[in-house]
C-alpha cells in the first residue's frame, strides 16, 4: 500500500471517530439537558409542595400560638387578680425581699370547718433576694388587732376564722405596712409530716414538760434535756403553754424550733429527703404561690443563707387588764421594721456616719 492510501485511510477512520464522537457528545449534552429539566421539574415540586406545606403548618401554627397566648395572657391576668385579692397591692419598697406570711393552724376543732380554724403559730418570714439572708418575725397569737376591711378588733389568731389567709394578710400588712407576696397555710398532721420528712430536729428542752388539755387534744409529757423530737414530739414542744409565760413561752419556743429546723433543712443528709418533703408541700399544704411565682421562689430559695436566720418577737406587753391578750409596742415595732427592710434613705444615713 502506497503512503497515499495510508493516509486516506487514517483521514477516513479519523473522520468516522469524529462524527462518532460528536454524535456521542450530541446524546450526552440531550441527556444532561433532560436530566436538568428532570430536576428543574423536582425541585419546582418540592419547592411548591413545601411552600404549601409551610403556609399550611404556618397557619396552624400561627393560630395556635395566638390562641396559647391569648390563653397564657388571661391565666396571668386571673392570677394577678387572685394575687391582688390575696395580698393587697405589694409596695415598690420591698421589691428587694420576699416576704412569706406562714400560718400554723390548730387542730382544737374539726379541720373540714374552715371558718372554724385558728392561726396558732403566724411567722413573717422575710428574704433577701440578693443574699438570701432569712429574717423571721415571730408574732404571739392573741396579739390585739384591728382587722382590714374595717371588720372590728380581735386576738389575731380569730382574724383566720373571720376571713383565712388573705385577710391575715392584709390585717398584717396594716399592722406594719409592709408588703406581704406570698402565704403559707399548714395544719398540724401536715406539720408532724414535714418534720418526720427531715428526720426530726435536735433541740435542748429547757424544761420538763407535763400539760393536758382535753378540749385542744393535748397531753404533752417531756422530760428536760437535749432530745431528738419527731414530728409529734416537735408538735408538743411547740403547743405546751403550761409555763407561767403561756401563750408567749410558745412563741419563744417556736422561735427556738425555727432556727433548729432550719439548720437541719440545710444540711447535706438532708438532700435525700427533698423529694419527699416536696410532695407533702405539694399535696397537703394550702399557699398562694402558683406556677407563675415558680422561678423566682426557686430563685430565692437557691440563695438561701447557710447562717441561722435572725429571729425576732414582736414587741410589745400584756394588757393591764387581761394578761392573755398581747398589745403591740408600735413605737418598738416600727423600729424594728425599719430595721428589717432598710429604705434607701436609711442606708444612706448609716454610710454617713
């Protein structure tokens, strides 16, 4: 074969192979052009399919969360309204504090009689909200009082029997004009619970202790000396009033009892315990708090100070013509409370000096 030949063969098999080639390309680029319109078409699908998805859940979504908080906003306007029945209007002055009125009913009657019932033990806890500092004013039962409302005057123990918690509260916050947040109601079974929930407390009993009284169901018999008391026990310790000092040895006593309980509720073996005693708090005591209170009580409660709280008893004298009623000293009284809830003005004179 002659180089001509050669050569038209090589430029024959070279211009098949291009035809060959450019009619493969010609079928890739079709394909890729197809394929293309194929996922063009996918994602147009997919994309309508989701905006009416997204418009469709987003509809449901949006009126569900219109009506939530339409919801929402009236459960929090019914509780600002309970909250306004229960405690009166709270003062700006004391937004540094929480403080807590803690009522102790008697067990002397029967307990489905709520208008019966009394305010055996009434503490005003109070706690600082920065340092978590517990100042507790202790406050004698038959203490003399003009009821709020204008309902006359009484021993402060009836006012719960006149109008529950939410009047103590408010014939409390007349007394020292001072803003009350929240209450606490607890019978004494709740009570002998709560202590028997801990493990008891450890106090001195600075007495021997023998008292009944048939018509309140008590028959307290205990020797003197540092004893460990259960919930029964420390019921006893608290309601016996057979000393000379009566009705006010029971308030001494119980500011005593406070400050144990509290050195016990702060200790490690204790943590154990919380959840029990959480579900006796949660079924067997009455309180004004609710869920809307729940972050910031807990809060406060997570800064509670490790040193016993100071406890105080409100000053102030038997009448002169009935040694079972307690009259408040007012001056005494307003000195007190200055000191407990210091205004900006009173911190400011004490740096002065």
């Amino acid at each position: 074969m002659s180089d001509y030949d050669t050569e038209d063969l090589a430029a024959q098999l070279a211009s098949e192979n291009s035809r060959e080639n450019i009619k493969r390309r010609r079928t890739q680029r079709a394909r890729r052009r197809r394929m293309a319109v194929l996922r063009g078409l996918v994602r147009l699908i997919c994309t309508v399919f989701l905006l009416v998805f997204v418009g469709i859940s987003g509809y449901y979504l949006i009126g569900w969360g219109v009506e939530a908080y339409h919801d929402i906003r009236e459960m929090y306007e019914a509780y600002l309204v309970r909250q306004e029945e229960n405690r009166g209007e709270v003062d700006v002055r004391f937004d540094g504090y929480t403080n807590v009125l803690v009522l102790g009913l008697d067990d002397a009657v029967n307990m489905d009689e709520a208008p019966e019932k009394r305010a055996d033990a009434i503490l005003l806890m109070s706690m600082e909200n920065a340092t978590g500092k517990v100042r507790i004013l202790n406050i004698p039962r038959d203490t003399w009082v003009p009821m709020a409302q204008g309902k006359g005057e009484t021993r402060l123990s009836h006012v719960y029997a006149v109008g529950g918690a939410p009047l103590m509260v408010r014939t409390i916050n007349q007394m020292f004009d001072i803003s009350i947040h929240q209450y606490v109601v607890i019978d004494m079974d709740t009570f002998e619970k709560i202590v028997d929930a801990v493990g008891g407390v450890d106090l001195y009993v600075e007495r021997d202790m023998d008292y009944d009284d048939p018509e309140a169901g008590l028959s307290i018999h205990m020797r003197q000396g540092y004893r460990h008391l259960d919930g029964a026990e420390a019921e006893q310790y608290l309601r016996y009033r057979g000393d000379d000092l009566g009705d006010l040895g029971r308030t001494q006593r119980q500011q005593k009892f406070v400050k144990a309980f509290y050195a016990k509720l702060l200790r490690v073996d204790t943590l154990p315990k919380i959840p029990q005693l959480a579900d006796i708090l949660k079924q067997d005591v009455t309180t004004s708090a609710e869920l809307f209170d729940s972050v910031h009580i807990g809060n406060v409660v997570r800064k509670l100070n490790a040193q016993p709280p100071r406890t105080i008893m409100l000053p102030g004298d038997f009448a002169r013509d009935d040694d079972t009623v307690w009259i408040m000293d007012r001056a005494a009284t307003d000195k007190i409370i200055r000191e407990l809830f210091p205004s900006e003005e009173t911190e400011g004179e004490k740096k002065e000096e």
